[in-house]
C-alpha cells in the first residue's frame, strides 16, 4: 500500500465544504467524546447521537464509526443506528444488523492471561477484553509503560497476534486489518462508495484510516496535540470536532 507523505504541523482547520459529498469516517474515543480514565468511563450524550443521526441524513446515509472498541460495545453506547467499523476494521455491521468479524482466536485468549498475570498485582494497570482483542491500559499507571510495551511485543511474536500501540494502551489482536482497511471495505460498497472520504480521528491508530482516505482522494481532520500526521487539516479537540459537524449539518 502506497502511503500519502506525512504532513507536519500546524495545519490549517478543515473547510466546512469537506463535507459537501463526502463519506464520513467517524473515530470515537477522542474525536466524538473526550478520552475517559477508563474504557467504561465514557458517556455519549443523546444531543451527539442526534446531530449524528442529522448529518448522516444530509450525507444520504454515507456515515460509519471506525473504532478500536468492539461492535458490541459500540451498540451498547447507543451506536446501533449506524454503520459500524470495530475492533480496528477486524468487524463490520451495517445499522442494527448482524456483525461480521472472525471468531475470538485461543493465542488472544493466552494474551489476555499473560496480561492479567502482569497487571493484577499492580495498582493503576487495567486490561479490557474485547470481542476478539485484548487490550493492557497503563493511564492510571505510566511507569509501567514500558514494561507493559515489552511484554506486550513479546506476546504479540510469541503467539502471532498484531500489536497495536494506542494513546496509554498496548492492544493484541490478530492481523489482518486496521482503520485503513476498513475505509477500504467500505468505500467499496453502498451507501459509501457514492462520496469522497474523509477520515476524523485522534489516535496514531487512525493514522491508516487517513492515508486510505487520501489514497481514494479524500481527506483525514487530526483531533488534538500536532504531530507527524497523513492528516491535511486538524481540529483542536472534541468540541472543536462537535462544532464543525454541527455546520456542516446547518449548511
């Protein structure tokens, strides 16, 4: 795969005409809600289901969450309207219909206790099952950073699992996809493929979901701190990407 050129800050905040046409990629944790102490820490509020129910009208349905937590887990927040990209492109639902992902795989399982083994005598480190990935938290203990990284590679080549790094959080699942991919699948089918994407997310995990933007000539909007990004325009933070969606939905 073939990756646009990293930009460096600043960047220029994203037009409201962006969305005229577009495809909209949607990230969740740090781009639609604040990042919370804990995975079950964070609350959706009904005012951003609705602006997004909006928007995804004015878009004729070309409106998809791509995020590292579950389908599951995305339902249970309030996101069963809409189409879903979890556990970093591995599962896909269309609104309110069945999830198509891989079954759970044993190596994820060995992960997860190995995990465990390692954070459950040390206060702050908090590992968080997923439907088919594993995830090692250290926001409430980063002096074990490190250490989690550590075994978190070793796991990772020890049972030919994918490491995938995230802001406090080293998660295992297996390979195969990411948000790029994701952008990929579903800008080949309807209702997606009919607009130009463009990518909104925080993590450095979305950095693939802005490089397969720009690839199907579109574009990625960076949530937050500068940094190397595939991103052409950025945002300062959540409320500054509730703001531009709610233009977009009053234009």
């Amino acid at each position: 795969m073939t990756h646009s050129p990293l930009s460096l800050p600043p960047l220029p905040p994203p037009p409201q005409a962006l969305l005229d046409g577009a495809s909209l990629f949607l990230d969740f944790d740090g781009t639609l809600t604040p990042i919370a102490a804990t995975p079950d820490g964070v609350a959706v509020d009904q005012d951003l289901l609705r602006l997004l129910e909006r928007l995804r009208e004015r878009l004729d349905g070309r409106l998809a969450i791509v995020s590292g937590r579950s389908v599951a887990t995305l339902r249970e927040l309030g996101f069963s309207p809409f189409l879903l990209a979890g556990t970093h492109g591995l599962e896909f639902a269309r609104p309110d219909g069945p999830v198509e992902a891989p079954d759970r795989p044993a190596a994820v399982d060995a992960a997860e206790a190995a995990f465990h083994a390692f954070a459950d005598d040390k206060s702050g480190l908090l590992v968080e099952r997923k439907s088919i990935s594993v995830g090692l938290h250290f926001r409430g203990a980063p002096q074990w950073g490190e250490e989690a990284g550590g075994l978190a590679a070793d796991l990772a080549a020890r049972h030919g699992l994918q490491l995938q790094p995230g802001k406090m959080l080293f998660e295992l699942r297996p390979g195969g996809a990411d948000k790029g991919s994701a952008v990929h699948a579903l800008m080949s089918r309807a209702p997606m493929k009919a607009g130009t994407p463009l990518f909104i997310g925080d993590d450095v995990t979305d950095e693939e979901g802005f490089a397969a933007a720009a690839e199907l000539g579109g574009n990625g909007i960076l949530v937050g701190t500068p940094r190397e990004t595939r991103a052409g325009f950025s945002l300062e933070q959540v409320a500054a990407v509730r703001h531009y969606l709610q233009q977009g939905v009053s234009a």
